[in-house]
C-alpha cells in the first residue's frame, strides 16, 4: 500500500539528480574559473582638442586597487596601445597613462575616459578593445 508514496519519493529524487546534473553541465569550462585563459587591453589614445593620436605616452594596467603592475605599452604614432597576456582571473583593471615625456597629462583614467588626477576618481576597465582615452596637451 505504500507504493505510490515510494513511486513519489523516487519520481523526486530522480527529479532533483536530473536538475543537478543540468547545473552541472552550464558551468564555464575549467579554464575560465580558474584564470588561465590569457587576454588583452586595447585601445587609443587621443588629444581631445583636435581628435589626434597622441604618440609615445605609456599605459600601465595594474591589479585592481594594488600596485602590481600586470603590463604596460607604449602608443605608436596612430595613438595605439596593445597589452596582452593578461590574465582572466584580473577582470578588472586599473589604468594609468604617463603622457609626460610627449607633454602631455599623467594620471588615472577615468570614467569618460579623460585623464583624472587621483585614484579615487579613476574607474576600473575590463579586458578588451577601449574607446579611446583622452589626454590632453601640456
């Protein structure tokens, strides 16, 4: 007389084991949890007066909120820069650019994507091509 009660209870556990082994199977593949999977950050950098490439300015991507720096590049004269290599556990990136040596701004970038002057103004960015980053002239 218990039949239908151990049918229940067998029909539900088969239910849950079927639920498991579905959420099982969408995880991300083993490396992309573990942050193996190399990457990169790309983009331009910019004189917004007049919408030329700015050359020779250095960006660096750091840890977020340390100072371990994980890559750095020089933009050439199309204002480009490309570092690679980063790692997909970092998937979020400080930036700073040094524009100095070009007279240029020095600074974080900001949210806009313009050159702000403290860390605290400064946004984090993800791997991948940026719009462009705006410096202006000294």
């Amino acid at each position: 007389m218990n039949f239908p009660r151990k049918r229940s209870l067998a029909a539900l556990l088969v239910s849950v084991l079927l639920v498991a082994l579905s959420t099982l199977s969408l995880q991300a593949p083993a490396h992309a949890r573990t942050g193996s999977m190399p990457s990169y950050f790309s983009g331009k950098l910019i004189n917004p007066a007049n919408g030329h490439p700015v050359k020779g300015a250095t960006v660096r991507v750091f840890r977020i909120n340390t100072d371990i720096l994980l890559g750095s590049d020089v933009s050439d004269k199309y204002g480009k820069f490309r570092i690679n290599r980063l790692s997909a556990a970092d998937e979020e990136l400080d930036v700073r650019v040094n524009g100095r040596a070009v007279h240029y701004e020095t600074g974080w970038v900001g949210c806009a994507h313009n050159v702000v002057p403290s860390f605290g103004a400064a946004c984090t960015f993800s791997h991948g091509h940026q719009t462009p980053f705006k410096l202006q002239h000294l």
